[in-house]
C-alpha cells in the first residue's frame, strides 16, 4: 500500500468505511475493519496504515493479539496515546462479551462443554494462568464468581482455607474450578492433579462438591468430570 497521509487521499471505492456501506463489513479485511473503528490515524499515518502496524505488532495471532495488548503496550506502540489505546481495549473487551453473550443460553454447570465456551474467550487470551472459583447453588446455579490465584497454579499457593471461605459466605452447594494454560495445550500437570484432589478432599469435609475442573487452552479444553477424573 503507497503511503498517504490521510483518508481523503485513497479512491472513495478503496475506503473501508465507505466499502462498509457498499457491501457490508463481512467484506472488510481485519485491518480495514479496525481502521473504521479507529476512524483515524496519527501525523503522517492514515486510519489504515496505523491499523496496519498495530497488526504488525499483534504478530502472527494477527487480530487475536489485540485481546494480549496490555494498556502499557499499546502506549509503547507510536501512534498509540491514551485515547487509542482506550479505543483499543474496549474493542477487544467488547469482542469478549459478543462471545459470552452469545452462548449465555445454553450455560450448563452440569455440561463441562457449554461453561468452556462460556469462560474461554475470558483466559485463552492470557499470558499467565489465572483460577476463577465458580460457585453454585443446590439447582447449579451461578451465585457467583471470582478470581483466586493469578500465576502459576500451584497447590502450595492455592489453600483451600481460603478458596472456600468464599464459598461459604456465599452458600454454596458446589463449586468448579477453572484456570487456563497460556501455551494452548491444556493437558493437565501434575500440580493440577494435587490441587483439584487437596480441592476436592477439602470441599467433602465441610459439605460443598466440587463438580469440575476445567483447564482452558486454545480453542480448547479438559474437564476433570468428563475425563474421569473426580
């Protein structure tokens, strides 16, 4: 693409918000497509060109890396001040909640599947493990949800003690663990195994069930129910 400095300079029918209008924004390449989010670009740099190096800058996950860009990031990126990199994070945040909605009617705490799908869009992205503690009322309802280790996952770090002192102020029958595994793969390790067994003997002592754990990886995912496990 020959450099020009703003979006006026490129032919009407070559505009991506203009292409948008004539033949929908399924038509629209990831760079045109964050290039009319953007609406502009920098001194020097059109819409398109900064959306370009952005790109660039996301790697070979391409528009998936935007989800990786932390705030501070993005700010390193030139071009990039506060109100792009406002714009960039709610774009990513809003692709989040597009996915949770859309599965949100067939959430399943009994279907290891549907709460996979439900949370992936949530931890696949993230560079470090992080648990969530879903916890459950006797119709395995969500009654609420919170993050209890960011890092590695490790049974040493994770006490019981204070995983269901949550649970217990909030009533709950059961719960499910869930954390990801940044490298995509999410084959249990043998610290997932003693945290879910110290997890489970702890849960069964004080009367709440630990229905699952689910490992996310990269568009995939293991349930400790599912695979026997628990």
């Amino acid at each position: 693409m020959s450099q020009k400095n703003t979006m006026k300079e490129i032919p009407s029918m070559e505009r991506p918000y203009e292409k948008c209008e004539r033949r929908g924004a399924e038509s629209l390449s990831d760079v045109e497509l964050l290039a009319v989010l953007l609406r502009t670009g920098t001194r020097g740099e059109n819409a398109l060109e900064l959306s370009e190096r952005i790109l660039y800058h996301a790697g070979e996950s391409g528009i998936l890396g935007i989800h990786q860009f932390s705030r501070e990031r993005l700010l390193r990126i030139k071009g990039i001040g506060k109100v792009k990199a406002v714009q960039l994070s709610c774009i990513s945040e809003l692709a989040k909640r597009l996915s949770k909605a859309s599965v949100q009617e067939t959430l399943s705490f009994n279907n290891p599947e549907t709460v996979a799908k439900y949370y992936m869009e949530d931890l696949r992205h993230e560079n470090q493990e992080h648990m969530k503690l879903l916890m459950l009322n006797s119709k395995a309802k969500l009654l609420g949800e919170t993050e209890v280790s960011k890092g590695t996952v490790n049974a040493s770090l994770i006490t019981p003690r204070e995983l269901f002192i949550e649970a217990l102020q909030k009533n709950a029958v059961s719960i499910v663990i869930m954390h990801n595994h940044p490298s995509g793969d999410p084959t249990p390790s043998r610290e997932d195994r003693l945290t879910t067994r110290r997890i489970q003997e702890a849960g069964a002592l004080i009367g709440i069930d630990l229905l699952d754990h689910i490992i996310i990886g990269n568009n995939c995912y293991i349930s400790f129910r599912k695979e026997g496990m628990l």
